[in-house]
C-alpha cells in the first residue's frame, strides 16, 4: 500500500513534466471511461441491434485508448505499458473530462452524452490528423473515421428520439440540459495544450468551436430541441477532480488486476 | 417497444466485393431507411464482411408459396440436358 501511494505521487509529478504525456493520457482516459460506459449496454440495449451498434462504437474507443496508452506509455518512458496505465492509476490520475464518466441514465441520455462528445472529437481528430507528431497523427487519422460514424449515429438517433413521441422528446431534452454544463471541459486548455499548440502537435480546440456549434445546432433544429442557454460549466476532470462516478467505474474496471495482479489470459 | 409496429424489417444484403453480386445476409428491424443502414453497418459489416449494403423493406420482396413448389420448381429437376454437362471440352482448352 505504501510502494503504491509513493508510486502515484511520483508518477503524477512525472507527467506533470511531460505535456505530451499529459495529453495522450487525457486522450486515452477519454476513450476507455467512455468506452466503458457504452459497454455498460451490452445485452441491456432497447434492441438486438442497438445492443450491436452501441458495442461497436464502444470497442472503437477503447481501441483508440490502447493505442493512445501504449504512446503515452513509451513517451513516459518508465515502463508502463497499456495495461499499467489502465488498471494501475486511481481515479485522481485520470484525466478525463467529467462528460464521459457521467452515468448511461435512459437511451436519451446515453446519445447526447454521445453527440456532444463526438461532435468535437471529429474535427479535432481531423486536425490531430495533421500533427507534427507522426505517432499521433496516425492514431487521429485512423479515429478520425471511426468517430465520424459516432456522430452520425448520435446525430441520426436524436433526431428521431427529439422529433419523436412526447416522451421522448421529454427524455432528449432533460438529458441536453443535464449534460450541457459538461461540454465546457471538451474545449478547455491549461499549460499541457498550450505548450503543445505552440509546436504544432496539438490543435488548440478554440478553432473547433464553431464547427462543433454548428453540428449541435443542426441536429438540434431538425429534432426540435431547444439548445440549453450558455452558462456556468463542469471542470475538474482534465486535472484530477472526478465526480464520484469514476471511482465505480474503476472498480469495475481495475478489479481483476487489483484482486490478481499481473493476472492475464 | 412494441415491435414491428413500430420498428418495420428489412432485408439486408452485402456486396463482400467489387465485382461480386449483393447477397442476402439476413434482416433486422429499423424505424426507417436511414436508421436500417446504421443497422445493417453495425450488425452485419462488423468482421469486415462488405463494401457496400442493400437495405429492402421485408414487405417489398414477393416470395413465391411455398404450397406452389411442386408446379413451379419440380418440372424442372426432369430436364438435365439443361446442364452443360454433356460436352466433351477438348484439353487445349484449358481452364473454362
């Protein structure tokens, strides 16, 4: 327990060091907590094929974490692969936005949790996709395409859930306005981004602003939602300060590499 | 859900390759054309099998009866001269 503790400080004064690393992290934590989430579904969907499409979406998300975990993992360069990074970091070492740990609720909420997330990862895939960092850019080109199909899907499911009955035009419209105030962190930037815009390596999510208003507002027209108005915004993810909900998540998650350490197939 | 009422099914087929002829890989239910494809995508396309799908509403296929076999089908299996088997293919042919 002690080894452990002292680990966790020195590992986050590491990449505390290492914008690159910090970045990757957040990238990967991302992909796996909301990979997770979507999992969640699996056999609980509300059709076979729903239950299909939603495990597709979360495999290639936790597809994009492995990739992103092993990058981080080897830019650190203390050892710790895909594996270690996952099972191995406590909720206050993950990074990711608040959005994505935010529990799957109804059908409703699942999709905008969704639409909201995607509608910015695609253009700031594409963008990713010119970094000067190969390694990430090749990572992005190759997400670039899986989340645009996550977008579609979001998009085309709110419309019909938005435009739909009146219960589900309530539940899509109760789920925008909860999860609204946790959009903000998707185009927050701090030290870590800022050195790595300056490079080259990272676009800053400022520019894709507008895009990702556009898709929203798009969307949200043709399903007769009403855009929740501008105001105070969720943050704490991108630097530690989780709701309460990763920590289940983790325990979920971690708990065979907690139970069996070094345990595997 | 209420089921097909609401959610209509359709006939689903894949071209596996360019050059080869969509097959019918099975069905699935959709609230319309667009949400099908989705569909179709997701649950039949998932190991790589297609490059591009067909989607058909189930009521827009005519199938033939099946109590209608015998006059439809079976007075064919009497004509095996049908078959191009009775040609002798000389070697320098090769590979047909």
């Amino acid at each position: 327990m002690k080894s452990g503790t002292c680990e966790v400080a020195m590992t986050a004064t590491a990449a505390d060091d290492m914008p690159l690393v910090q970045f990757t992290l957040r990238l990967a934590d991302n992909a796996l907590v909301l990979g997770h989430r979507l999992s969640e579904w699996c056999g609980h969907a509300p059709t076979l094929e729903e239950d299909i499409g939603l495990a597709n979406i979360a495999l290639d998300l936790i597809g994009q974490a492995r990739a992103l975990y092993t990058y981080a993992g080897t830019a650190e360069g203390r050892g710790r692969d895909e594996d270690k990074l996952a099972y191995l970091r406590d909720a206050p070492q993950y990074r990711n936005i608040l959005l994505v740990e935010q529990p799957n609720g109804d059908f409703a909420a699942t999709i905008v949790r969704q639409l909201l997330f995607a509608a910015f990862m695609a253009p700031f895939w594409r963008a990713l996709s010119a970094s000067k960092d190969a390694t990430l850019a090749a990572i992005a080109a190759k997400a670039e395409k899986e989340t645009a199909y996550h977008l579609r899907h979001a998009g085309e499911w709110l419309i019909r859930l938005g435009d739909g009955t009146e219960e589900s035009h309530r539940r899509a419209q109760a789920a925008l306005d909860e999860f609204w105030p946790y959009s903000g962190e998707l185009f927050e930037t701090d030290q870590v981004e800022r050195a790595l815009i300056k490079t080259g390596i990272v676009v800053d999510p400022a520019t894709l602003k507008a895009e990702w208003d556009r898709t929203l507002d798009d969307i949200l027209a043709e399903a007769t939602l009403t855009r929740p108005a501008a105001g105070w915004m969720q943050t704490g993810g991108r630097s530690g300060r989780h709701s309460e909900h990763l920590g289940y998540i983790l325990a979920e998650l971690q708990f065979l590499q907690r139970a069996y350490p070094g345990a595997s197939w | 859900m209420t089921g097909e009422a609401k959610l209509p099914l359709w006939e689903v087929f894949i071209r596996a390759r360019n050059g080869l002829a969509h097959k019918h890989v099975g069905s699935l239910h959709a609230a319309d054309a667009k949400m099908a494809l989705q569909a179709a995508r997701d649950v039949y396309t998932r190991r790589g099998e297609g490059l591009s799908i067909w989607l058909v509403p189930s009521t827009a296929i005519v199938a033939s009866d099946p109590d209608e076999k015998g006059m439809l089908f079976e007075p064919a299996e009497s004509k095996i001269y049908r078959h191009p088997t009775f040609y002798e293919v000389p070697d320098e042919v090769g590979h047909m």
